[in-house]
C-alpha cells in the first residue's frame, strides 16, 4: 500500500481510474494530488481503514475526493455508500455530492459517476464525449449487430463500446485509463464540466 504523502488526495476505485483522474488533474493544471487506487468499488472501507492504521497517514490530508461509480443504481445509493465509510471514521461528510463538508481542518467532496444524478460508471462518461462521431457510429453498428446472440444479463455494453472504440484508436490503446494519458479523451467536452468542477472545487 502507498503511503499518503500529499495533503490534497483523491481516492478512485483502480488503476485505470487512478490512471484516468492524473491525466485529468494534469490537463487542469491542479498539481500536488495523490491519487489513490483503492482496489475496487467495494474497498472503500478496508483501504480507508489500512491507512488510518497508518500512523500520522490521515493527519496529512486536508482535502480528500472520493470517485465511486454509480453501476446499476441511482447515484445516491453508491453516495450514501461513501457517506457510511466517512462517518465511520470520524472524516467530514457532504450532505450532498455538490457540496463540500468540512471537519477539523479536513475538507471532504463526493462524485458518483458518471454525472452525480443517473446509474452508470466512467466508461458511459467517456462514451459521451465521442458519441455522435463517425467513429462511434461504426461501434454502435457493431453491437447491435451481436447484441441479441449474446447474454445481455451479463454484458457491459460501456466497458465493451469503450473497448471497441479504443481498438480503433492508432496508436492501438486498450484501457480507459491509458487512453486518457495518451489524449484519446477530449476533455474540452461539456460532458466533463461537472468532474472538472468537482476537481476544481476541492483542489484549488
């Protein structure tokens, strides 16, 4: 496990997220944030509770963002999720994902993806900055065509139109995550502007 070194940290589901949030942290010019994978949407609660173990790691921070995604629920669920870990130990928690609680010097923000409000997951927010595009026509033209040969109970139709829009990419890149580093991810988009806030908000 990472230790905390940094006073502004953003804690994110894995690696891919961790690799996605630096890349945007780094298009946003915000700088000294450590991103933190913690393993999994599920994880929350043992990697928070592994580093407060830590001695001195949480006396450190003084912003913390937690990105969960929402998966097949409304975002509040996955909110409420967050808020049950952050009362646990004693950190501030938001009232609501626009807001920022504050406790003992520690500032504390929520995001659910993909936009604070509907199910989904951060594939559906990236899938949003290219859809509609020449590209992703052809993609959609390709899971439609297989769509009813297959076990739609246990498909991701994002992870797998994510995937197949990155496999047209050159040159070739087979993660979110690394599509976001090497600039596949247009993040002038609109459909951005609320994670850029959220990361503004907290970090600046």
């Amino acid at each position: 496990m990472e230790k905390i070194e940094k006073e502004n940290v953003l804690a994110v589901e894995g690696k891919d997220e961790k690799n996605f949030f630096e890349a945007l942290l780094k298009n946003l010019e915000i700088a000294d944030v450590q991103v933190i994978d913690v393993g999994g949407k599920d994880k929350f609660d043992k990697t928070l509770s592994l580093y407060i173990q830590s001695e001195g790691a949480l006396a450190k921070i003084k912003n913390i963002g937690f990105v969960r995604d929402a998966e097949d629920h409304e975002a509040e669920s996955a909110f409420q999720s967050i808020c049950t870990v952050l009362k646990k130990y004693d950190l501030p928690c938001p009232v609501k994902t626009s807001e920022i609680a504050e406790n003992n010097g520690v500032k504390a923000k929520i995001f659910i993806m993909p936009n604070n409000h509907d199910c989904g997951m951060l594939e559906d927010l990236c899938i949003s900055s290219v859809r509609g595009t020449d590209i992703f026509n052809c993609v959609e033209s390709f899971t439609k065509c297989y769509e009813s040969k297959i076990d739609r109970d246990r498909y991701n139709l994002p992870k797998a139109e994510m995937l197949a829009y990155l496999s047209t990419q050159i040159p070739l890149v087979n993660s979110l995550g690394l599509a976001a580093r090497q600039g596949v991810w247009d993040f002038t988009h609109q459909c951005y502007n609320e994670i850029k806030i959220f990361l503004s908000e907290l970090f600046n």
